[in-house]
C-alpha cells in the first residue's frame, strides 16, 4: 500500500465534503472521484455513492436533505471526517 496514495485520498475526500458544504456539486464530483482514485483499500467507497447523491441533490433542489447528509455521515463512520460532515450538515 502507498502511504502518500491513501493520504491523498483521504485529503480529497474532505475536500469533497467542504465542496458539499459550499453548496458546490462539480467540486464534490471532481473531489470524490480523485479520493476514489487514489483510495488503495476501499474506504471511500460508499462515501462516493453519499456524495454523488448530494451533488445531485444540490443540482436539482439546491440544497441536501437531511436524510442524504445521514447517508454521507453513516459513509464516514466515526472519526475527523464525522466532526467535518457535522460541521457543514
């Protein structure tokens, strides 16, 4: 496993939750897909269903449910990309 990889993933999948939290989907889109990129053990998987769903949420309503910021904080698990999603949800 390449150490740098996965802290490159990690670094842009809190990026994509920033974008979610400024209310810009393509940011979201183009954060997610460079963490699933470079992710070497799966963890941001089910984080990228969350985001893409949110990022389509802002597209159509310009907003993110509830229920859909409860998907990407269930995708997170517990831990500092929690206390990210509480911080913009």
């Amino acid at each position: 496993m390449d150490g740098q990889k996965q802290r490159q993933a990690l670094t842009a999948a809190e990026r994509a939750i920033e974008a979610l939290g400024r209310k810009d989907a393509a940011a979201a889109r183009m954060a997610i897909s460079t963490a699933v990129e470079r992710d070497q053990v799966g963890l941001f998987a089910s984080l990228a269903d969350a985001i893409y769903l949110a990022a389509a949420e802002l597209d159509s309503d310009d907003e993110i449910s509830a229920a859909t910021w409860n998907q990407v904080a269930d995708a997170v698990g517990p831990g500092p990309l929690q206390a990210l999603v509480e911080q913009y949800r």
